[in-house]
C-alpha cells in the first residue's frame, strides 16, 4: 500500500493573464463553470447544448450544420480538421509562417498526406502571391490549410483573399481561429471557409480545454466519400456529430462531454453575443491602439508591421540588454501580471502581450505600462 499523500487544496492567486493565452476568465463563466453537474443526456444539458451551437455558430458566422466544440483544446480541433478530411496520398499546401503553421505541416504528415510549403518570414502574414503560385504549381492539390492569427509572432493573415484563392483553384480551406476567434473579423460563410477551429482560452476567455470546429457542406461531403476510415475514432466528426445533433429529438452517447466545462463555454459565447461581436472586434482594436500608444512611449519596437498586426498578440521586441526572464519573472511576482516569453524563432528576442477577451480592457493596459515601465527602469 503506497502511503497517501497529505496536501492543501490547491488555491491559485488571482494573476492578470496578458500572455497569448490563456487569458483572463469572465467571473461569470468561472460562476457558470462551479454549477452543478447534470449527466451529459440530461434534457436540460442537450437544450443547453443546442443554445451552445448556435452560439458558436454565431461566433464564427456561419450557418454550417457540422459546427460543435471538440472536448479538448485547440491542438484537438487543428487534428480533427486534418483527420477527417485529409486521406493518406493528398497533397495540401501548407502556409508556415510561424509556430502553428509548422504543426499543421505535422498533422498532414501524420494522416500519410504530403504538404506542399509556403513559407513567410516569421512576423509577416502569409502572402497570397506565393499561395497562388503555389496552388498553381501543384494543381493535384485538395486543401490550402494556413493560421489567421499567428500567435507566436502576432501576424493576421488575410483570410478572406487567402480562401478565395482556395476555391478558386479547387482547394477546400482549413483554417486557424485559436487567436482570431472573437478578436478580429472573421466571417466563416461569407469568406468561404471550409474547415475551422478555434480555442476557448483566447479571445473567448473561457476557462482552456475546448476547440470550436465548423465543417462547410462541402468539407462534410468530402468526409462523407472519404476512401478510408479516419483514423482516430474519438475525433471521427462522423461519430461525434451524433451526440452533437438531436436527429429525431435523439442524441447517442459517444464520450462523457466535459460538462462544466460546456456550461462555461456557453456562457462566455452569451457574453460575447451580448456584447456583439463588431463590438469585441472594436474593442480589441482600441484596447490595442492605448497599448501602442505607451509602449511606444517607453520606446519599445513591434515585430510586426501595423498593417498585419493583431489587436490582441502584440509581440514587442526585448530591448537590447534587458534580462527577458528576470523581467517576466519581476511582472509576476511584483505585479501578479503574466506576458508571454517569445516562441520558436522569437524566444529570447521578444515579449508577448495579449490583449485577449475578458483582458482586452482599460486597467489591464494601464497595468501593464505602468509595471513594465517600472520593471524596465
Ligand atoms: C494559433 C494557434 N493554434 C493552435 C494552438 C493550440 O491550441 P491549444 O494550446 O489550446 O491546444 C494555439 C495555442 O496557443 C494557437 O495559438
């Protein structure tokens, strides 16, 4: 018999969450969260369930019937694009223009299918004339998979052009809303999407560990003739979809959903659509423009150019001689306040402060200037 271990609950300190996620939690949905458990086929958690897909329906803008929250965070919902639609021999051209782009390169090799890369220099967007000589390279192409907001640099890449390239060469689109959920436009039908996913951590500021997905009639038609079944049974869309559908009033088990976490989730989608999503979109800019603003007062550079930066990733390059990791660990200790340390190519060489939801708001900016110009000097 092993001897049980004897520890205190775990009780965390209120910290102020501005790194690239995740991000400040709504009290409410931290409230939503502690509800009490009802069983995953109770009636009143299937209607709750029902309100969550037209909430995330509404979040992404679209009207697809294949749209859910994958029960495991966002690295789930970039695997379950390419599980379900990329079959083994397919060629996909990969966009990589940071951290995220380099995994979707990953997830197409593991399902056996070839990436074709289009790479961009970290801190600039995907650029669609390389995309285009790219799909005109290799016309065998079925998908154009690339990140809209890359969170490792801070770069929003075009995703409106970007997927009319997609259709216009015959490629179904797969693309990456972690970051840009609910932080900057995003028009799922109207864009021409064909596959997405997102993260709850980011610009929803729900609690981690859910991806919203959305399948296009035409990426539902393509899972449908799939030649091969997809490989992992617990993300076959095909299964999942029917505890996420009520056919015939009729949902069938096909995981213990995750339910507090959902109630959470539900909640923070209401708060968003309360507030309006051209509203968050707006807020997130002008949260942006005050943190440019002061950072630019204390003389510090952004990695990105304006045109492509993201309101709520501002990747500020360290100044010379300044200890990265003494700095975030004095932001920490002295003011409860965490910014992300750099990622790949940048780690060392920049900081990362998000702006992201529940975050994107006037005191945390003011926190943050005020901390980091102290820390500095
Ligand atoms: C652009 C992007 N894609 C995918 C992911 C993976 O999401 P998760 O960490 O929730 O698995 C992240 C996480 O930061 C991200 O920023």
């Amino acid at each position: 018999m092993l001897p049980a271990p004897h520890f205190s609950a775990f009780n965390p300190p209120r910290r102020i969450l501005m790194g690239p996620g995740p991000s400040d939690v709504y009290p409410e949905v931290l409230a939503a969260q502690a509800r009490p458990t009802v069983g995953h086929l109770d009636p009143l958690f299937v209607a709750m369930m029902d309100e969550l897909k037209s909430l995330i329906q509404y979040a992404f803008q679209t009207k697809n019937e294949m749209t859910m929250a994958v029960s495991a965070p966002g690295s789930a919902g970039m695997e379950t694009c390419f599980v379900n639609l990329v079959e083994p021999g397919e060629k996909v051209i990969v966009c990589r223009n940071g951290v995220f782009g380099e995994r979707m390169r990953q997830n197409v090799e593991r399902v056996g299918a070839i990436a074709v890369l289009v790479d961009n220099e970290w801190g600039t967007p995907v650029d669609p004339v390389a995309v285009e000589a790219a799909l005109k390279a290799n016309p065998d192409a079925k998908f154009l998979a690339f990140v809209h907001a890359e969170t490792s640099t801070g770069a929003l890449s075009d995703a409106k052009t970007l997927c009319a390239l997609a259709k216009q060469y015959g490629c179904l689109s797969i693309v990456d809303a972690v970051t840009s959920l609910g932080g900057v436009e995003l028009r799922v039908d109207e864009w021409g999407i064909d596959a997405i996913y997102s993260g709850s951590q980011k610009c929803l500021s729900c609690v981690p560990g859910l991806s919203p997905v959305s399948f296009s009639p035409a990426a539902v038609e393509k899972l449908k003739n799939r030649k091969t079944p997809v490989q992992s049974w617990f993300l076959d869309q095909s299964l999942v979809m029917a505890y996420w559908t009520s056919a015939g009033g009729k949902r069938s088990y096909h995981h213990t959903a995750p339910v507090n976490a959902l109630y959470a989730l539900h909640e923070s989608l209401r708060l968003l659509a309360e507030e309006g999503l051209e509203n968050a979109w707006k807020r997130h800019q002008d949260m942006h423009l005050v943190l440019r603003a002061g950072l630019e007062k204390l003389g510090l550079k952004f990695v990105v150019a304006e045109a492509s930066r993201l309101p709520q990733l501002n990747a500020i390059y360290i100044p010379e001689g300044v200890d990265d990791a003494a700095v975030r660990t004095r932001l920490l200790k002295d003011y409860n306040l965490e910014i992300g340390a750099g990622l790949g190519a940048l780690a060392g060489k920049a900081w990362r402060i998000g702006l992201m939801g529940f975050g994107a708001r006037r005191e945390n900016v003011a926190l943050c200037l005020r901390a980091l110009e102290e820390v500095l000097n």
